[in-house]
C-alpha cells in the first residue's frame, strides 16, 4: 500500500468549542467546526442537507463563536466524506479558503490563536 503524502502547507489546529459553520447562499448549520488552518477547515453536517444539489460556484461560509464571526468567507469543496456513527448519520467536510480579503485573513490568524490556545 503506498504511503500517505501530506499536502497541507499549515499546521492544522483542532477546535474543541462551539464554534460552527454557517453556508449560503443555501443556510446549512453545522455540527460544528472540526479543525481549521490558515488554507482551509474541516467541519461536520448532517447528511440530509442536501449538499449533492448545491451550486457549486458562489458558495460562502461564516463562522460563527461566541467571542469571533469570520463572514462571507469563500471556499473550494476538497472532500465531503459520509459517516455513520451508529447513532446519526453526517458528513465530514473539508473545504480550502479562496481569495480572502486581508481583513478576512488577520480575523482568521485571530481566530486560530483564540481556539489554538484552549
């Protein structure tokens, strides 16, 4: 079996707080944000969203804490991955930021350091 090769070019950082993800134009309300580097995050979703009948261009995501909102951020779809737990069923999703605005981009250095140090 060939090995895995890593790709990513920033470090991940796991997010173990309430923070969750808001897509639009279609309002889908995530499980919550998974881990997240300066290039991209991974959040969770449950599978009756409807994600396969999503526009693929256009898309937008905030994320949503109690202390930090990052809006109107835009994303390429990497992976979205099925998973069933026993309990539910939801999806693993992984998304990479694209063309942040610099504002954008010092609120997500903000952010990472706010979740990176709990």
């Amino acid at each position: 079996m060939e090995a895995f090769k890593e790709r990513r070019n920033y470090e991940r950082y796991s997010v173990n707080n309430l923070s969750c993800i808001l897509v639009s134009p279609i309002m889908v309300l995530s499980f919550g944000v998974w881990d997240i580097s300066n290039s991209g995050l991974a959040f969770g979703y449950s599978c009756h969203t409807g994600w396969e009948n999503w526009p693929m261009q256009g898309i937008r995501l905030d994320i949503i804490d109690k202390k930090f909102s990052l809006e109107d951020i835009p994303f390429q779809l990497i992976e979205n991955i099925r998973f069933n737990n026993g309990f539910r069923e939801f999806r693993r999703c992984g998304v990479q930021f694209a063309c942040l605005e610099t504002d954008q981009k010092a609120r997500l250095r903000q952010y990472i350091r706010h979740v990176s140090s709990h």
